[in-house]
C-alpha cells in the first residue's frame, strides 16, 4: 500500500529555506508548518470547521525554493507527498518521542486568497545557425 498524503490548509508562518548536507552534498530545502483544517456540516446544513491538525512539512530543491520566495504566512496550499515518522527529544524529559511530516512531492497554492499574479518576461530563445530568416 503507497504512503501517500494530500491535504489542504493554512500556512503557519512563511517557509524558511535551509541548506542542509544530504551524503556529502549540499542540497536545499524549504520547511514550513502547515495547519490542515477539517470542515464539516452543523445541523443548520452550514460549514464550519470542526478540527484540524499542524504538520511540518519539507518541499526539496528548486520546488522548494520556489515556495520560500512566493509563498507566505496564512497561505491556503494543497500539499501533496508522503509521510515520513522520525523521532525527537522532549525538551522536559529527554525522551525520544515518535511524530510525522510530510515530504512534500508539491505544493499548490490555493487562487481563493491571491489579489495580484505577475510573471516573469519569456526569456529569449537563442537562433540557430541556419534558421535566421532575412528581414
């Protein structure tokens, strides 16, 4: 059975991006808590959000660099990836304890939020010998 997790929800604070030494090589990656709401009907029929969880998530590479410079606190995102279990070490006990996160495959953000959207100029493609066509 595949370890996969997709889920929608609310940027906790914007992604910080770190450099980290994976087997000799540096490589980049951008950590963030994300709030996955959960909603559902009351019993007027109406949505209302009824739980929810936080989970760090880690998105790699260009992926990742990407969602540090665009991305920011309160952001709505669909995260799509899978989780991973590690331990940590409880500040008052010293007792390492089991938690999740998830490895990010993707980040989407969600348009319900976003005011203003700019893109970046086409870069220019470089002709080929052979293909100039005389103005």
């Amino acid at each position: 059975m595949p370890n996969t997790f997709s889920g929608k929800g609310n940027l906790a604070d914007s992604p910080s991006l770190k450099t980290i030494m994976v087997k000799g090589e540096a490589r980049t990656v951008a950590e963030m808590r994300v709030f996955f709401d959960e909603f559902s009907h009351n019993e007027q029929g109406e949505i209302e959000q009824d739980g929810g969880f936080f989970m760090s998530v880690s998105l790699w590479a260009k992926k990742g660099e990407d969602a540090a410079r665009h991305l920011r606190k309160g952001a709505r995102v669909k995260v799509d990836g899978r989780l991973q279990q590690f331990l940590y070490k409880d500040k008052d006990t010293g007792k390492e304890l089991p938690a999740f996160q998830v490895i990010a495959d993707d980040i989407n953000l969600s348009l319900s939020r976003v005011e203003k959207v700019e893109f970046r100029a086409k870069r220019e493609q470089p002709v080929e010998q052979g293909n100039q066509h005389a103005a």
